[in-house]
C-alpha cells in the first residue's frame, strides 16, 4: 500500500537514477583510466632497444634518518639476482625500474607521483556510495513530496465534487501543470454548478409556470361553464359579449403561457434577429393603444427579433392603460450604446417594495381584481423579451405620480 503513493514512487526512481548513474560513471570511469605501469623500454636516438626492465613492488616511503640507498642491503639489493617484480620500491610512491642495459650495466628508473588528496573515504567505496544515497534520499524527498501533496490536494476536491458538493474547488498553487489543471478543473466545475443551477431554477420556474397557470385556467372556464348553464333560448347581448371576453381571456392566457414557456428555454428559436426600427414599431403599437409618443432621437434601431419586441411594448402599453389613469406616454431615446423604451402613465403607481415583484410570474398588485383583466404574465413576458436581447427592464415612479416603465436594448448585437 505504501509503494502505491505516487510520491514514494518518484522519490524511488530519483533514488534508483542516482544510484545506476553513480555506478555507470565509476565504471566508464575504472575502464577509461590508464592502468598502471608494468613495464619500461628503454631506446637509443637510433630507436634501438638498449635496456627493459620490470616494475619492482611499490612499498611506504623510507623512515626518516635513512639516507636513500645507504647501506649495505640496498646495495645488496641493487647487485642481487631473481626476479625484478619481487623486490621492493625504494624511493616512495610512482613506479620504480631496475632497467638492464645491453651492455651489462643496470640502472634504477623512478616515476614519482605527486602526493595524494588528503581526503579519504572513511569506510571504503561501498559505504560511501550508501552515504551518497542515503543524503539523495533525504534531500529529494521534501521536493517529491510537496508536489504530491498538490496532486492529492487535487483528488481530494475532485472526491468532493464527485460525491455531490458541487461547490468544492481545489487551491491553484504554481504555474505548473498541477496549477494548470487546478484551475482547468475549477473553472470546468464553476460552469457545471452554473448549468446545475440554471437547470434547477428553470425547472422550479416550469413547475411554478404549471402550477399557476392550472389556477389561472380554472377562473375563465369556470365563467364560462357557469354561463353556459344559465344560458337560456335566447341570450341577450351582454351576455354573450360576457362569453366572448372571458374566451377571449382564456386565449391569451393560453398564448401567454406557451411564449413565457418559449422564452425559458435558452435554446428555443423564436425568430429571425435583424435590425428593428423601434420608432415605426412604437407608433404602430401608440396607435392601436392610444398613447402619445414622444422621440428624442433621429433613428433607433437595435438587433432582435420584431414580434418579440412589438410584444414587449404593447405588453407595457396596455398595462399601462389597465391600472393608471389618463393618459398613456411612449418616450424613445438614445443613451450612448443603448435605445432606451420608457412607458409611463398617470396611475397610483407601484409601492417600492413591489417594484422588483411585479415582474415575477402571475403576481399581480394587492387590491387588483380580475375583472380588470390579465393574469400576471404580461410584465414577467416582457423581462424575459429584455433579457433575451441582453437588455433589461426596470419600474420607478414618477415624481408627479404614476408608473414609468423602462427598457434598455443593446443597439450592437453583443
């Protein structure tokens, strides 16, 4: 278990590398060294041999007080018979040559050496080459293993991630490629939570949609099951213009739904995008809702889709005309980058704790009864329009009195 950490097995194989190269370069070390000298030739100027000899055994250099080739044995040695290579060194360290020459005579060659290092393995070659490893080990063990422990950093955030906290992030240390996969890995498991999320609120969104939208049915059909039960042989006019608005009501209920449906699907296809003349758009819907428009500027146009946009202004204009009170203005400018829409009308207005609320699905202003008409979805229709076209809208009210309404739209497509 143990050898299966992968810190010990690259601290192993750095220790293992060390100690194979310490071992190569020993060897290409021993085989590239001059051996040591056996033998001498001796030459004349001609090139003729005129004396070899035999190296004679190296012994420790001479006790002080003895003059060098004093004596009768070193003279006894010199004279002697028997083999070269079993008699002594007499002058220390290098190689030493008895040479006898061609003509009898014998000479003594010595090649000193200049002396040696005075350090001096203390436990033979083996011991150290143990030290030498042993001081490897303990040195590149920190290293190895503070690199691991990013990598277990790693899994462990990954291990939490996995089992469910899709919050779980990894600390990013270095600009390694630890560090690059940190951060790959964050930014990987940010985005996963974003769509987990968007997906879960998408479909608490349906579910509330469905749920809302069955209470919301049940209103107009109810009227309209009542009135049919009471409808005699012959029903008067009112009553079948009743009929008629209450059908008319559960139509454009119907059609509400299934575009707020629509425009919660990110991936839905609701049209083509191009460039859309705001002003010729606002005029048409001014007049179908009689409301005055006023235009600060020369051309508005902006990227997206009419029937979307025509939608979201005839949306604020006639919730405008359901709950103010005389009359209805369309304001159109520019500002910088953005075509700014303005409704605002001569109503109570909205109390600020509900500015933000009425644009909710199906919530509608305490105090607000159906027989004014609508159901709650024409306002949350037209924050969905503003923000798919990567705009957005807001309620304030006037200082005078009444609601204003406004839409900010991108005119660069972004």
């Amino acid at each position: 278990m143990f050898l299966h950490r992968l810190y010990v097995r690259i601290w192993l194989a750095v220790i293992l590398a060390v100690i194979v190269l310490t071992l190569l370069a020993g060897w290409a070390w021993r085989m590239t060294s001059e051996p040591p000298l056996r033998e001498v030739v001796v030459r004349n100027e001609y090139g003729e041999v005129i004396g070899n000899g035999r190296a004679r055994l190296s012994r420790p250099p001479p006790m002080p007080g003895l003059g060098m080739g004093d004596g009768p044995a070193d003279n006894k040695d010199d004279n002697a018979d028997g083999p070269d290579e079993n008699r002594p060194g007499r002058f220390g360290r290098g190689p030493e040559f008895l040479v006898r020459m061609q003509d009898g005579q014998t000479i003594h060659l010595h090649l000193p050496r200049p002396p040696n290092s005075s350090f001096r393995a203390p436990f033979g070659f083996g011991w150290t080459l143990a030290l030498v490893a042993l001081a490897v080990a303990l040195g590149t063990y920190p290293i190895i293993r503070r690199l691991t422990r990013r990598l277990e950093s790693l899994q462990h955030g990954v291990e939490r991630w996995g089992s469910g906290d899709l919050s779980a992030r990894v600390a990013m240390q270095g600009d390694d490629e630890v560090g690059f996969l940190a951060s790959r890995f964050n930014h990987a498991a940010e985005q996963i939570e974003t769509l987990v999320r968007s997906r879960d609120t998408l479909l608490a969104s349906q579910k509330s949609l469905l749920a809302n939208a069955s209470h919301e049915l049940r209103s107009p059909l109810a009227r309209i099951r009542m009135g049919l039960e009471l409808m005699g042989s012959s029903p008067s006019p009112a009553f079948k213009q009743e009929i008629s608005r209450n059908i008319s009501e559960l139509d454009q209920l119907i059609e509400e739904i299934l575009l707020a449906s629509r425009l919660d699907a990110k991936e839905a296809d609701l049209g083509t995008i191009e460039q859309v003349e705001l002003i010729g758009l606002a005029a048409e819907e001014c007049a179908r809702n009689q409301a005055q428009l006023d235009v600060e500027a020369a051309e508005l146009a902006v990227p997206g889709v009419a029937k979307l946009l025509r939608r979201a202004v005839h949306n604020l204009l006639e919730n405008a005309r359901r709950y103010g009170a005389g009359e209805v203005r369309l304001v159109l400018r520019q500002d910088g980058d953005w075509a700014v829409l303005q409704v605002c009308d001569a109503g109570p207005g909205v109390p600020p704790e509900q500015q933000e609320r009425i644009f909710e699905p199906f919530y509608r202003l305490p105090g607000a009864s159906e027989r004014e008409g609508g159901v709650g979805l024409g306002l949350a229709l037209v924050k969905s329009i503003a923000e798919r076209h990567g705009g957005n809208v807001k309620c304030s009210n006037r200082p005078e009195g009444g609601a204003c309404f406004e839409i900010r739209l991108p005119m660069r497509k972004g």
